[in-house]
C-alpha cells in the first residue's frame, strides 16, 4: 500500500515536468519492468533471453521518452 502512494505522489510530480502521455508510459513501463524483476528473483520465474531482451527493449523505450521531452 504504501509503495503504491508513493508511486502516486511521484507520478503526480512528475507531470509538473512532463506531458501526461509520456509521464504515465514510463511509470507504466518502470512497473512491468520492475514486477517482472520481481517475479524472476522471488518466484524463480523464467529467465529467457528472449525475455531479458524484450524487458531491455521497455526500458530503452521509458529511457528514450525521458530523453525526448527534455
């Protein structure tokens, strides 16, 4: 519960700084990351390549919208 209301508040902040598009594409993308982080390191769910590549290709797309609207 807490992590989700600071999750909130720092959304919130950050539309001060970005367009509400970009803001919510990246705290979407940092989630999926982050859960599926998660479930390979608590849950011993699989850790494909495949699925590495594809979580980096997220990330690469959360970096590059940060980066685009500075």
């Amino acid at each position: 519960m807490t992590a989700m209301l600071v999750s909130g508040v720092l959304l919130t902040l950050t539309l001060r700084v970005l367009p509400v598009g970009s803001a919510y594409a990246i705290w979407v993308g940092i989630g999926a990351v982050g859960v599926a982080l998660a479930g390979m390191l608590a849950f011993n769910e699989g850790t494909s390549l495949a699925r590495i590549v594809c979580l980096a290709l997220i990330l690469s797309g959360v970096v590059g919208l940060r980066w685009l609207e500075t």
